[in-house]
C-alpha cells in the first residue's frame, strides 16, 4: 500500500511539473491591473473621481490642512495639551518628520497629485463616445493638480514637481516656487477651456470654469502678476460667468443647508454617510473633522483657536442701524455672543476665560443633534466675495483705486455696512491705506477659511522683521518667526534623506 501511495504522488508531481507553468500565473479575479483597468469611459470616471477622495484624507480637506493654513496665521492659534501639535502652529518645529504637522499632508498631497497623474498618463489613450466628455475629464485632472500643487507652493513653496507617473525608485528633483506656480498656471489655464460653465444633477460639486479662472487669480495675484490676475477674475465681473455668481445670505456660507448656492465657486462636498466606530478611517468616511478639532473645551479636542483681536475688530464698526456686524455672530464662539446676539455655545451657557473665542464657521452647533466627528458642511473653498475683495485688491494695485470701492462695498452692504468711503474718509484714493483697509475686510468677511496664510504672504507682511512684528501685535505666536525659514515648512526629513536629487531642506531648516 505504502508503494502505491508514493507511485500515485510521483505520477503526479510529474504532470504538475510537464504542464504549462502560465496556468499557475492567474489574474486575481477581485483586483485588476494596471492595463486592465484604464480601457472604458467608465474607468476614466472612476479614476477621475479617485481623484476626489483625496479631499477625505486626515492629511487635506477632512483634518490637518486647517492647522496649517488658519492655526500657522494671525487669526488662530493652538493651547493644544498635544505640545508638539501646539509647536507646529507657533513655528517651533524640531521634528521635520511629525505626522500630524508635517508628513501626513505632504504625504497625501503627493499621493492626490500621483491620482491626478494617472489620469492625465492614460485617460488620452482610451476611445470615447463623446470627446467633450474626455476632454471634461482630463480638465477636472488637470484642475485637481493644480489645486494641490497651488497649496503645496503656499505651504513647503521649494516642493518637487512629478507630472509622469512614477516608480519606488524615482527621485524627483527640487524645484523652485517659481516652477511650482508655473505648473500651477499651465493645469488651471488648461483646465478652463474644457470646463462647464455649471454642473447638474449629481455632478454638482466638480470644478467649472469659474473654480479654475478664481484659482487661477489667486495664482497669478501670489506671485503679483496683477495685470493677469486681473483677466482671470474679469470673467465673473464682465464676463461669461457674471450671472452665475452672486451674494446670498452670509450664514448660509457654513451650514449643511444651500449648499452648492450662487455664492459658492469651489466647495469641497461632505457628508456625514458611512459613519463608523472610528471617525479616523479614511477609507469609509467622507466628513470632516474640523469643527471637532475647534470646538470649545469640553465639547470637541479644542485643539485650535481663534484669536480675539478678531471679535474686537467686529465691533470696531457698527452697521447703519447701529447694531454689531452680524458676521461676527456666525463666525465666532466668544464671551459675548449670548449677550450680543442671544445664542449659547452649542446650546449651553459657557464658562469663558477672558479673551477666548473659537472658530464658529463649519459648526454644527446650530442643529440639536450634532456629532461633529463626522460634519458633513462643506468647506467653501472659494467663494464668490472672495472673488469680489480680490478683484478691489488687483484694481487697487494696478493704481485704479476709485475702481475697486464698489467691490468692497458690494460685501460690505449684505451686512448693512456703511460705504467704505463713509466709513473710512481718509483713505481716499491712497493706494496704500486702501490695502491696509482691505487686509480687515479680509479679515472680517473670511476669517477661519484658511485664506489668511496665503494673504499674509501675497501682501509681503512676512517679507520684513517690521512687518513679522506688526503681525506678531496681534499673534504673539510670530515672536518666534524667523525672517526667511518660518515663511515656508520644512520637507520631511525623511524625504530629503531618501532622495539625494533634494541635497538640502528648505532654506534655513
């Protein structure tokens, strides 16, 4: 028996050895290849909304973005009890490699700017029904691409450009601000020729027209390229965009209701499905955890703050009827606002430290049931009076400074504020008192929507030990800026020690 036993297994590791070894080399049915994949339309639309699952990534839109482009400004700050958290929003960074602060949005920026890649590498090579709907594609790509790379240029600026798809062992090399702004300009340009002038149905959300030419403003206005900057931007004031875009009510700019409204140009889209034992897995939600991590003490982690000369600048200005600019009430968490406008912090009377205020925008304090671990508010990326302050600052800078009142006025009157003339006189048509007033108005209509970093940097406020100073009156955060190392992060250091095309850090790390 023993014999018959070892004949019948040599009988068949014989077969198994004289048959064709590719019967052995199986696709796995559950996951396809690269070259399986990229073949339909059907695969371009997933890839491309691939794409857009990055925005749910703790590293950008659903977390740690927030922290570095309000906390790292004048209007916010940290007490965070997490010290190293707190460090990295009062430029004390010793650990280049820290998660949280550092290596997580560089991270998952790198791996939305590779999603945009695949789509640009293989979305040309498959046959469409309709042209119109690939070249669409390939622009909300090249949209998606130069969105990361415009804040990758505020955050780290040197950031090293990959436009192919890349291997393990590929180095990128350095690059210089300059070349990230002018892959910036190219996708944005590129994208606007393709773009809708709206999206319908299901496909509202996606980038138009108008998000890439306002982007591509912001773009051309870091750099002071105001002539072009200008000409991006006329297309909501003179040209084709002007009657999709308006005003509407300011508190309907931070609530889960009127989303997607006529005020909004870009918005990322949350929702509050999928919710799961742990609000920290990516993969299954598709909220954000911002208003979480700002929440007052004891309601949310309260890891972030808004300063308060914010609820002071409010009151500097009553409006027509003498009644506090109601922007402050939608827009901060502070002792007064029972008093001032009869609302609680998220229902309860509050327990304040002098000087405190929070960031209220993106909250969800106003519905009764709240968790804000999984806040479905979308995050208005751009929105139209933004477009409009940007638009009087280009005028101004180009010395048309009588021009651009009407654009500031135009914000200040949804809030029943007097005429920037009336309110303010001296500032006439001095082109530098009109800047100085328009940094407030800034400010005011958009402070806690990670617009600040950016507009401190374009105004030169960081350029200059006088300037750090002057912001650091009202951020004591900026006595520890250093003059040209603090205007920019640092790379992780574990990128630079990998890749011996980036053979230093930033300047000054």
């Amino acid at each position: 028996m023993m014999k018959k036993s070892i004949f019948i297994l040599l009988i068949t590791v014989s077969c198994l050895l004289s048959c064709d070894k590719s019967l052995l080399d199986q696709d796995n049915p559950n996951t396809l290849t690269e070259s399986q994949f990229w073949a339909t339309e059907s695969d371009a639309q997933r890839g491309v909304n691939a794409i857009y699952h990055m925005f749910y990534q703790p590293g950008t839109w659903s977390r740690w973005i927030y922290f570095r482009l309000d906390l790292t400004s004048d209007e916010g700050f940290s007490k965070s009890p997490w010290i190293e958290l707190a460090d990295w929003t009062r430029f004390q960074y010793v650990n280049y490699n820290f998660l949280e602060g550092n290596v997580i949005t560089y991270k998952d920026t790198y791996k939305a700017i590779f999603r945009c890649n695949q789509v640009l590498t293989h979305v040309p090579t498959i046959a469409f029904a309709d042209e119109n709907k690939k070249a669409q594609l390939l622009a909300e790509a090249k949209f998606l691409r130069g969105f990361y790379y415009y804040y990758a240029a505020l955050l780290w600026e040197n950031f090293p450009i990959v436009t192919t798809l890349q291997s393990p062992t590929d180095m990128p090399e350095a690059s210089t601000l300059a070349d990230v702004w002018a892959l910036v300009e190219t996708d944005l340009s590129e994208a606007a020729q393709a773009l809708p002038l709206q999206w319908n149905g299901n496909d509202i959300g996606r980038p138009t027209k108008g998000a890439a030419l306002a982007l591509l403003g912001k773009t051309y206005m870091q750099q002071h390229k105001w002539n072009e900057a200008k000409s991006a931007l006329d297309y909501f004031i003179t040209g084709e965009g002007t009657p999709y875009y308006d005003l509407v009510a300011y508190q309907d700019n931070f609530r889960a209701e009127n989303e997607n409204n006529k005020e909004s140009v870009f918005e990322i889209q949350f929702s509050d499905a999928n919710k799961t034992a742990e609000g920290d897995i990516p993969s299954s939600t598709m909220s954000t955890n911002r208003a979480q991590f700002f929440a007052p003490r004891s309601i949310g982690w309260s890891d972030g703050q808004a300063r308060y000369w914010l609820v002071t600048e409010f009151k500097k200005e009553k409006t027509v009827d003498g009644e506090i600019d109601p922007r402050l009430r939608y827009s901060l968490f502070y002792p007064g606002l029972e008093a001032d406008f009869g609302d609680k912090v998220y229902g309860r009377s509050w327990q304040w430290d002098a000087d405190e205020a929070w960031f209220r925008k993106y909250a969800r304090d106003y519905k009764q049931n709240h968790d804000d671990y999984f806040n479905e508010v979308n995050n208005r990326v751009i929105r139209f009076a933004d477009v409009l302050l940007l638009y009087a600052e280009v005028l101004n800078e180009l010395n048309q400074t009588a021009s651009a009142y009407p654009y500031v006025d135009r914000v200040r009157a949804r809030v029943n504020l007097a005429p920037l003339a009336t309110a303010h006189p001296t500032i006439g048509n001095d082109k530098d008192r009109f800047r100085e007033r328009l940094k407030m108005e800034r400010a005011l209509e958009l402070c806690g929507e990670s617009v600040r970093w950016a507009d401190l940097k374009r105004w030169g406020d960081l350029e200059t030990q006088a300037g750090i100073n002057r912001v650091a009156e009202r951020d004591p955060d900026f006595n520890n800026f250093v003059l040209d190392k603090h205007i920019r992060l640092p790379l992780p250091e574990v990128e630079v020690a990998n890749n011996p095309n980036l053979t230093t850090n930033n300047p000054h790390y």
